[in-house]
C-alpha cells in the first residue's frame, strides 16, 4: 500500500493509501477524487485519466509506452510530466507520490 496525494486542478488535496497492484486511476475512482473520470475502465483507450505527475517522480515511473502516448494526444494540456493514471500501478516504492489533475478531461 502507498499514501498517494491527489490533488485537484483547484487546489483541494486528497492524500489516500490505494493498494498495492491498483493503478493511479482506480485509487482515485474508488476513493471518488474529482478529477479523474477512468471512462474506459482503465484501458488506456481514453485519455480521461490524465494527470501530471510530480517533477520529482518522472524518472522513477516506468517509461510510457506507445499506447499511452498516442492517447495522452487526446489529452487536455499536455506537458512533460503528463502521464495516464490508468498506467501507473501502485506499489510500495511509489510511496508519497503527488499527482495532479488537469483543469479539465476530454
């Protein structure tokens, strides 16, 4: 299990433990953290689960595939840090990990 802290493109934070094997998606859908939508259930076939993650975290993340970058061209303001939190699983090393949220999601 890692604490994750979510915050919204508002600035409200949610810090929340998501269990160890879910994605960055689902922790934010089962903890119902405005935000995320997860249309397509976690598919990487929809760009609804874009975030930016911290700067700091970039290089300890695996590298985004394929999939995930021709999707996130379907993202709202795309920067360098932006990631889909469907393809990010959770595990104890991702300790502290600070996700933001876009203004909004396609």
């Amino acid at each position: 299990m890692a604490k994750i802290k979510y915050i919204e493109f508002g600035g409200t934070e949610h810090e929340v433990d998501v269990p160890t094997g879910l994605t960055i998606m689902e922790g934010a859908v089962k903890n119902k953290i405005p935000g995320i939508d997860g249309d397509c259930g976690g598919a990487c076939a929809c760009a609804t689960c874009h975030v930016y993650v911290g700067e700091e975290w970039t290089t300890k993340l695996p590298e985004k595939e394929g999939a995930e970058e021709d999707m996130l061209d379907f993202a709202f303001e795309v920067k360098e840090n932006s990631r889909l939190s469907c393809q990010i699983t959770v595990s104890d090393e991702l300790e502290g990990l600070v996700i933001q949220m876009p203004e909004k999601q396609f």
